[in-house]
C-alpha cells in the first residue's frame, strides 16, 4: 500500500510514520549467535594483518640481503 502511495505522490516523511518498528528483546540466543558472527571475523582480520607485516618484513629483509 505505502508503495502505491509513493507512486501516488505521497511525501517521504509521511510514509516513515506508516512503518511500525518491531522492538525485539535480544536473549541469550541472539547473543551467542552475534558474537560467533562477529568475533572470528575480527580475529581473522587481525591475524591477516599481523601476516602482512610479517610478509612485509621478510621481504625487506630479503630484499636487503640480497643487495648486499
């Protein structure tokens, strides 16, 4: 309906006042399944950083060696 509205003409602010947010109470559940979506995906990312340093400075070290 709001969408046939829009097409109508209808004016933006007044639509948002159509949409009833759903106010959900997060349980233990939710926080378990978060955290084991989010926190491998941090500690990956800091892992993979950390390797490209690593690769970084064997690559200068290389490098320094052999224009020696």
């Amino acid at each position: 309906m709001e969408g046939i509205d829009l097409y109508n003409g209808d004016q933006f602010p007044h639509l948002l006042t159509n949409i009833k947010l759903s106010k959900t109470e997060l349980v233990g559940e939710d926080y378990v399944l978060i955290f084991f979506f989010t926190v491998p995906f941090g500690v990956a990312k800091i892992v993979l950083s950390y390797m490209k340093k690593l690769k970084k400075k064997r690559n200068q070290e290389q490098n320094q060696n052999t224009s020696n």
